[in-house]
C-alpha cells in the first residue's frame, strides 16, 4: 500500500472519481444492453418469439399433446423438467412470453451478480464494484444468453443452482445439505451437471456431494414414478436423452461426441474412442477444478468442471455452454502483455459465430466450427492458470515502456498519462485482433452502399472535376495497358496479389524485428482503414471499369455487361462501389512511410517510397480507380498517423530499437537521446 501511495495510485479525488466514471458507464451499458435484448425478443411476431418455449406450450406443444414428451424429438428436457414445465404453461399463455423474457433476464442478472460475488479473494474495492456491471454485460452478450432468450430455454436455471451451491461462501461453510439439494436438482433438471457431485467430493465437502446424490434420485425417481413412459424413453431408449432433438452430428452439439460423429466415425469405434476421451477429459479436468478450488478459486473451479461437462456430454447445445463464459476468471501468464489472451479469446468464443473467428477455407473452418469446444477442453485440461500463491498473481513481469514524447505542440501527445510499451504484444492476441478487425472490415465494406445510380453519379462527379483539373489521364493509360497484354497480366496479378501481402509480410517483420515501431505503425494503419471505411459509406463510387458509356477496359475480366456489372470473383469478395478513397495507395503508402522510417540503407528507402507509385499505376491502367480516389487513400493515411501524433506523440527511432530484439538493428541507438524506458507494473 506504500508503494502504491508512492506511486500516486492511493489518490482519493482522481483515482475515485475514475473510478465511479467507469463504473456509472459500464451500469448504463449494462442496462441498455439487457433491455436491447429483451426488447429483440418482445417485437418479434408470437408465433416467431420464444420457438422452443412455443414447442413446449404451445397449442399443439409437448406438453399439451396426449402421450410421450419425446414423440417429436422436440423436447430435449428430462422427464422432471417437462413436470416442472407445466405449471408455468398458463402463465406464459397469457402473457405472451412477456413475463418469462422478464424472468429470464432477472436469472440472468442473478447469476452475473453471483459470479462477481465469487471472485477469488483479495478483491479490491474497485474491482468488486465493476465486476457486477461487467459480468452482466459478458452474459448478455454471450451467445448461450443470447440463444436462451430468442428459444425461451431454461438452461440458465441449472447454471445458477450449482454456482449458489458451489460459490457462495455462506453455503461452502454450511452444513452441505443446501448445497447438495441444489447440485441434485440442478443434475436432475440436467444430467450432466451431476459431475460436480464429484467436485464436491473431490473438494472435501462429502455431505454435500452424498446429498446432490440423493437429491438426484429423489428428483428423477419422482418424475419416474409419475411419467414412468417417458422416463424410460429418457433415461433408458435414449441413455440420457442421448439423441434427442436435432441431429448429433450437426454444429449445435459442441461436444466431444458430436466432433467425432462429424469427422465421419461410427458405431462401435467411435463410442470407444469417446468414452476414452471422454474419461480422459473428466479425470484430468477434474483434478484440475480440485486443485483451484483448494486454493480458493471457487468460480475458477466450478467453471472448469461445467467445461468438462459440456465436452463428455453426448449432446451439448449452444445453451448449455455458459460454463466455458464463466472460466474467464482464470489468470493465466507470467507477462502483462500476456495476461488479455485467454479472456479476449473465451469472450470472443462465446460472442462471435464461427464465420467471424475464423475465415472460411477447408483448413480453419473446423477450428472455427467447434471452436466452443475446443475452448471448454483446453480450459478444462491444458491452460496453465495462476495459483493465488504465485508471486505473479498480483504482480505478472511488467512490459518495459517509455514516458510519452512530447510533440511540436504543447498538447501532443493528448494523453500525457498513457506510456508506450517498447517490447511486442502476444502474438496469439494480435492474431485474434486482426481476423476480427479483418472480418469487421470485410463485413462493412460489403454492407456499404451500392446503389448502382448513386455510385455512377459519384463517378461522373470525379471524372468531372479530373477534367476540369486537366488531369483525367485514367483512360488513355488504361488502354495503353490493355493493348499489351503482358502488361495488363503482370497489373491484374500484381493488384490481386501485393495489396494484401506487402502490409502483412511488412508488419510480420516489424513484429519480429522491431516491436517497438510494430506498435506505432500498426495503430496508424488501423486508423486509416477505419476511415477509409467512413469513407465507402458517404461516398460509394463507381470505378472507372463500371462507368457507362466511358470506354474503359476491365483488364481482369474482359468486357462487361454494363446492364449486370455484379459479376466475377471480385464481386464475391467485396462491394464493387468501394472505391473511394482506395486503400490500394493508403496501404502501399503506409507501406512507403514505414520502410522509409525503419531501413537501414537509403536505396532500401527510396524503394519502398516507389511502391506506392507503382500501385498508383497499377490502380489506373486496370481501371480500378481514378487518381482523385488515390488522393482520398493519401489523405486518409496522413490522418491515420497525424491522429497517431495527437494520441502519442511523435515517433521516435530508438523505440523500435529494444533490447533482446534479433538483429543488428536493433541494438540500442546512441546518438539520439530519448526518455529512460520504464515499466508498466
């Protein structure tokens, strides 16, 4: 506490009123977020709103048609949880599922309540006060949240049963009788769930574990005795409900046994193969959740053990996956820099559909595909989370950083507070960053306006001004490169190919070579495209190749039907209509900037600077663009770094240069006197 006093983090006026600025935002997001969803569900039509709750209570539901629960297949629940089902039937009749998007919304904000109240010991006042805000906001957001609240499902309610009996200190220390009442429901309302009979046991807590045990039986031997057909449909024709619902071997069942009936295995092959990996999986996993546990890591714990459940069950949908959101309390890594990895990747699992994570080749596609699973699994079995007794809980190895450089202007950098790390992010955390980034671009710059009139009206704007300008020379030079044709193959190549490789093999070697630089280059590359994507939206443009009545020869794809120019391979890959401004000149330019600031040798340096001219034509000659919009991607590059400039100040040589960095160029730089490097704790 001193030390911190010392360090002027122990000041009331500024730390306080910080605090309670991020802690009213992160309410406010919190509630908009939680109303937003409940209000998707509620202005959608009856009949498309709370479909499984529908198929249950619906007129012609199962649990108003005369017979077997599990005639249809529909309903997936066991035999205790369709009796417990009924009554709530008339109530969610009248109010149009109103009353149970209420309800679920409440269990959700009680279960985030619990997970921040179960945070492993010592918690700082400030962590304890935006914990419950922040865990509210990671719920709703998560796809198990978002899933329950459209299909009405009521997995949330086994999830929150076996955290009050697992987490809650007042329960731990009681008796057990609570919390094995609560475990054995929770189990008998969902069979997998009964695996934390064996943390409890495993943990010490014998009375608890006997007594969810018990529970257990009790629960299920009552709805046995009351719906003895459908309990032997469930637990016996079905072994556990086994098979019910939709089919297995689809996407939706994220576990172990759906990924080899996937991968194309089975009969009796593959049921061993999955009892051995799936004993495998409990036994490591479970040893794993003991050990945090008895080290006073009870969420951490809990989660690992849902983690396990959701990889051996023989189906676990989408719903029942909220396990995997609760192991991002877990602290893995020995560096600061290291220390968002494993959080980013479980929010970004558990947020984001597989499309996003991944991109969509034959290679990555599966990774994406089960990328739930392959998240509880490595939880539950390979991350190397932090004890509380290692020295690294509280204080991981700080990233050796530089006081902010003061600028030309008296108020650059902006925030004189914020120090530049000199040593290079994770690895796993950049790529992570940028294929989301890379899909947000993607997505945007394919939503962005196209309407063909608008974007023809724009073109004759710029062809316009060009010709005022006296410098409209995009179409006798596209000619000149369609009539040779090994030219026009070398430009298409080169326009297909280069725009995407220079960047990343160009940010690849500043990574490796010059982390330093890395960071700066890289924040103002990403500020250039976000503004060039303002830009496709305020100004959708047709390029030269898809003016009417102009002339110009697409060199990539022969002539055009003009009536139908959405054609070709381009056209899959992105909106035509984005030209302006072209980030075929902001990235080459990017590119020229970057080598000129970190090459050794001024040929290397004037080389780099002809990249972007060359691109420029290579953009004229194909038709792809006219010179106004290359204007628009300089523009759009200068304010990327000019706003780099205002955040940070100014670039300096020698933080590219750090030591433990690879290479001669990277030894520390005498001549230019720069701010002593410190670290960020």
């Amino acid at each position: 506490m001193a030390n911190a006093q010392r360090a002027g983090l122990g000041r009331p006026p500024r730390a306080g009123s910080r605090t309670a600025l991020a802690l009213g935002a992160l309410w406010l997001l919190a509630g908009v977020l939680a109303v937003r969803q409940a209000a998707v569900v509620l202005r959608l039509p009856p009949e498309r709103r709370l479909t499984d709750l529908e198929r249950w209570i619906g007129d012609n539901g199962v649990l108003h048609v005369k017979g077997s629960l599990y005639d249809t297949d529909k309903f997936t629940g066991t035999p205790l949880a369709g009796l417990v089902l009924k009554p709530l039937t008339k109530a969610a009749e009248h109010s149009l599922g109103i009353g149970w998007t209420l309800g679920t919304l409440l269990l959700v904000v009680a279960l985030a309540l619990v997970a921040a109240r179960s945070l492993p010991a010592p918690v700082s006042r400030r962590t304890a006060l935006l914990a419950a805000p922040a865990a509210i906001i990671l719920a709703v957001l998560s796809l198990p949240v978002r899933n329950t609240f459209t299909l009405g499902q009521t997995s949330i309610i086994p999830v929150l049963l076996v955290l009050l009996a697992c987490c809650l200190p007042r329960l731990a220390r009681g008796s057990g009788i609570v919390p094995g009442v609560l475990v054995g429901l929770a189990a008998a309302l969902q069979p997998a769930v009964l695996l934390f009979a064996m943390l409890l046991w495993l943990t010490g807590r014998r009375r608890a574990a006997v007594t969810s045990g018990l529970a257990f039986a009790l629960g299920t031997a009552a709805a046995w005795a009351a719906m003895p057909d459908d309990s032997w449909t469930y637990w016996v024709h079905h072994l556990a409900g086994a098979g019910l619902g939709e089919a297995p071997d689809g996407l939706a069942n994220q576990s172990l046994h759906g990924l080899l009936l996937r991968i194309g295995l089975r009969g009796p092959a593959e049921l061993a193969l999955y009892a051995l990996l799936a004993l495998t999986v409990t036994v490591l996993g479970l040893r794993r959740a003991t050990r945090y546990a008895r080290d006073g890591q009870l969420l951490l714990a809990t989660a690992l053990t849902g983690c396990v459940a959701v990889a051996v069950s023989p189906t676990a949908w989408q719903h029942q996956q909220l396990w995997i959101l609760l192991a991002v309390v877990g602290r893995v890594g020995k560096r600061r820099a290291d220390r968002l990895v494993w959080p980013v990747m479980v929010v970004l699992v558990m947020t984001l559909t597989s499309t996003v994570l991944m991109p969509d080749n034959p290679v990555l596609r599966p990774v994406g595909d089960n990328a739930p699973l392959l998240a509880a699994i490595i939880a539950a079995c390979a991350v190397p989370f932090l004890l509380r007794t290692s020295p690294l809980w509280d204080r991981p190895e700080p990233t050796p950083a530089t006081e902010p450089q003061p600028g030309r202007f008296s108020w650059v950098p902006l925030f004189h507070f914020w120090k530049r790390p000199l040593s290079r992010p994770n690895v796993f955390l950049e790529l992570m960053l940028i294929r989301v980034g890379y899909f947000g671009y993607s997505f945007i710059r394919g939503s962005a306006p196209d309407e063909r009139s608008v974007a023809e009206a724009h073109g004759r704007q710029i062809l316009g001004a060009e010709e005022f300008l006296h410098i409209d020379v995009e179409h006798g030079f596209n000619h000149f490169v369609a009539s040779a044709h090994w030219l026009a193959d070398s430009m298409d190549y080169y326009y297909g190919t280069f725009h995407f490789l220079v960047p990343v093999s160009l940010l690849v070697y500043l990574y490796v070579r010059r982390p330093g630089t890395y960071r700066w280059a890289r924040t103002a590359l990403s500020i250039a495209t976000l503004l060039a994507l303002i830009g496709f939206w305020a100004y959708p443009l047709a390029p030269p190749r898809l003016m009417p009545g102009r002339g110009f020869i697409d060199t990539a794809n022969g002539p055009q039907d003009l009536s139908n120019p959405d054609f070709g391979a381009l056209t899959e890959l992105s909106n035509q209509y984005a030209a302006m401004p072209s980030l075929h000149i902001g990235w080459s330019l990017w590119c020229g900037i970057v080598i000129a600031a970190v090459a050794p040798k001024g040929w290397m340096r004037w080389l780099g600077m002809l990249y972007p001219l060359m691109t420029l034509s290579v953009i004229v000659g194909t038709a792809n663009h006219y010179l106004l919009d290359a204007v628009g991607g300089a523009l759009v590059v200068t304010a990327g770094f000019a706003v780099q400039y205002v955040l940070t100040g100014p670039s300096r040589k020698a933080l590219g240069k750090v030591p433990g960095a690879r290479g001669a160029s990277d030894a520390p730089a005498a001549p230019e006197p720069t701010e002593p490097a410190r670290t960020t704790g």
